[in-house]
C-alpha cells in the first residue's frame, strides 16, 4: 500500500514532487548529486527489499524512454556538473548497451572530469561491449555484487552467479579502464562460519578492489527471507558469532590497508571512499530518478513511487510516496544518526552547532551522556563517535539519538 503523509493512496492517486517542494519553500533548490533506480532483476533473491520487477527485457526500452524524459524534466533541478551519480537497483547492468548508449548520451552534458559516477553490477552481466559503452559514457567506477565466494552460501542468498564471475568481472573492468571497482560482501550469512568467512576475505582481497562494502545480512521484513526465518526454515546466525565475524572483517580488512570509514564500508586510502554515500551521511541534496528511487531536497524526503507500470504511463514528474518534511528537531537528528555511522563522527563544531538549534537538546544530550558512559560513544576534543562496541549496536544508539 502506498502512503503520502500516512493517507493510503492507489499509485494514480498519488501526487508529484511538484507541490511538495513549492510548500516546503524549494522549488528553486537544486541537487549536485544524481540517484537513478533500474528496477530489473532477473529473479528475486530472498533477502532484498529492493524495488525490482523479474523482466524478460520486454519493457526495458519503455523504461529507458521514460527515465529519458523524467531526466529532461528534472534538468533544472540538478546544479550541474554533478559531484555524483548512482546508478543502482535492480541490476543496471541487465539493461543491453545500445539502451546504456541512449542514457549514456543523456548523461554526458550532466557530468566533467571530476564527477563520480557508480554503476552497480551483478558479476554475471558484466560483459566487454557493455562495459566499454559504460567507460564511453563517463562510469568510473563499478560497484559488484559479489556477496561471498562460497557456491553453497550464494545458494543460501539465492544468487545465483558463479564465485568465478566475480574475479572476471573485476578483470574485465579494469581491462575497460574503469580505475575503481567496489565489492559488495555479505557476512552471518545462514550456515557460514568463521572459516568460510576467512575464505571470502582472501579472495575478495586477492581481487585488490578499492573499496569493500561489507554487511551483516538483514532479515527485512516482508521478504521472503523473513518469513523463512519466522517459520523455522532458516536459523539466523548466532548474535555472538555475527559480532566476532564483524570484528573479523574490520580486523583483516585493516591488515590489507583499506581503512573503514562507515560502519560496513572500508577504502583503500581518502580517494577512494564512495562519494555519493558520503552525500547520504554527511545529509547532502540527491535527487531521484526512476521507480522506488529516494531524494531529499533541504527538509523533504522522499521516494518516486515503487511501481513500474504507474511509471511508464506517468508523465513529467512521476508519483511520489513517503514524502516527509522533518521539522528542526527531526533534522537534527537524522544529521546526528547519519553523521555518526561515519568513523569520523561528528566535530565538536558540528556536534554544537546542531545541538545549539535542537529544541529536544536536553533529552539529546542526556542520551548522549548516557551511551558515553556505557561505552558505546565517545566523546573528546575532536568530537563524538561510536565506539567499537557502539559500532557492533550502532542502530539501536542511532534510533536512540534520532
Ligand atoms: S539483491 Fe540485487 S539482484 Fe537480488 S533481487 Fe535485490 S536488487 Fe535484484
């Protein structure tokens, strides 16, 4: 069911973004960075949340043509050139190149020299001739769903790639020239132990990738993955096993010089973090492009509703849920729980300057007090940050602070 302002609404009832950013007192607002959903998979796996649609290329043209005109409507809405742009999913990569060529062509004028642009990409479609419409159009960086190396725990997570595609796509991107190549890695994976975990990382690290985004698996609600665990059919790893197999990570992952700078996100050196999720944490505009696609301009957030065929049929902006306006005190601390999942944490400057305007700021720092004390922040002259323990409940403190 979709929802605007907590209202059920069928997707032709739901409005646009239009009015929403005139009432919020943004419609000249501009963004610098660039999200775009291709919401096809070629199955669902059972863990994903993703908006995505299983699609036998059938309307992948319609949907290139749509998005086409959503970026021509939205060109005044981007400050360009871009610092950023996200291409993600969905599988961007299931699209063929003569469609990528058509964005490609689309997104030249939005970008220079210094824009990062990410491509997401399972290692199964991962090809030459895509890959160099990809470098032809601006993509520098590629980010691959790898998930583990392990053909038994892949069939755990429902991919259904082979662990070797992984190694050949990192090869046959750099062979393309894309410099920088990020792995997606899934830990506490059902049936996973500290060995398997061990493997993984020696050959996620034997690929020499820039970055590594590195996650505990998340049983969300409403996937398929969910339900089994709800009925006995799949046993989540032990919490204390999960916990050492994330010090693990952060343990072999700091050996082989990549530094972590998010909670589950490691780069090889300040160059190579991935920019655009810094957008997110460090609460930056983004605009959205494409179904299921989330953006925030100032104190809107919100998402192009989750549904293809409304898409396809809509027009100019398309319909939009989830909208939010956070007030002072909800800004605030979405700033505090964004800013802190960064290793870095906030400055004291920052931290300040946000709690100086925060109408809750009394219960906000006793809060923070309070997880000072039991060691799951810490606070000193450079700012506050989550501890190592805090970063193993690091969601429970932010829900706190938020
Ligand atoms: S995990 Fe990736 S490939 Fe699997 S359904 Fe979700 S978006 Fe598609």
């Amino acid at each position: 069911m979709l929802t605007v302002g907590g209202v059920p609404l069928s997707v032709e009832q739901a409005p646009n973004i239009a009015a929403f950013l005139e009432e919020a007192g943004l419609a000249t607002t501009q963004a610098s960075s660039l999200y775009l959903h291709i919401p096809f998979c070629f199955h669902r796996c059972h863990y994903c949340d993703f908006y995505s649609v299983v699609d036998t290329h059938r309307q992948h043209g319609d949907f290139v043509d749509r998005l086409l005109e959503e970026l021509a409507f939205s060109a005044e809405r981007l400050s360009l050139p871009l610092k950023t742009m996200f291409v993600g999913g969905g599988t961007p990569t299931l699209l063929e190149p003569s469609l990528w060529q058509r964005l490609g062509a689309a997104f030249k004028p939005l970008i220079d020299g210094e824009t990062e642009c990410t491509v997401e990409a399972n290692p199964e479609t991962v090809e030459e001739p895509l890959l160099d419409v990809l470098v032809d159009s601006g993509v520098n960086r590629l980010s691959i769903g790898a998930q583990s190396f392990d053909e038994g725990l892949l069939k755990a997570l429902e991919r259904h790639h082979a662990p070797a595609n992984v190694g050949r796509a990192v090869r046959l991107a750099r062979q393309a020239g894309i410099k920088r190549v990020s792995l997606d890695l899934i830990f506490a994976i059902p049936g996973q132990t500290m060995q398997m975990l061990e493997a993984d990382l020696d050959q996620a690290l034997d690929l020499e990738p820039e970055h590594l985004s590195y996650y505990a698996l998340t049983y969300e609600p409403k996937t398929p993955l969910f339900q089994r665990r709800a009925g006995g059919l799949v046993e989540q790893v032990d919490e204390d096993l999960e916990a050492a197999m994330f010090e693990r990570v952060q343990a072999r992952l700091a050996e082989a010089g990549y530094a972590q700078y998010e909670i589950s996100n490691y780069a090889r050196g300040d160059l190579e973090v991935c920019r655009h999720n810094l957008v997110y944490w460090q609460g930056q505009n983004y605009w959205p492009l494409g179904p299921g696609a989330a953006g925030k301009l100032g104190a809107l957030r919100w998402r192009n509703a989750p549904a293809l065929p409304a898409y396809l049929k809509s027009q100019q902006w398309p319909a939009v849920v989830d909208v939010e306006r956070l007030d002072e005190a909800g800004q605030i601390g979405e700033q505090l729980m964004l800013g802190l999942r960064l290793n870095a944490g906030l400055s004291g400057q920052q931290l300040e300057a946000l709690l100086a305007n925060d109408p809750a700021s009394t219960t906000r720092r006793a809060a923070i007090e309070g997880f000072c004390q039991r060691g799951l922040l810490e606070q000193d002259g450079m700012g506050l940050r989550l501890t190592q323990q805090g970063r193993m409940l690091g969601d429970g403190i932010m829900a706190a602070l938020l």
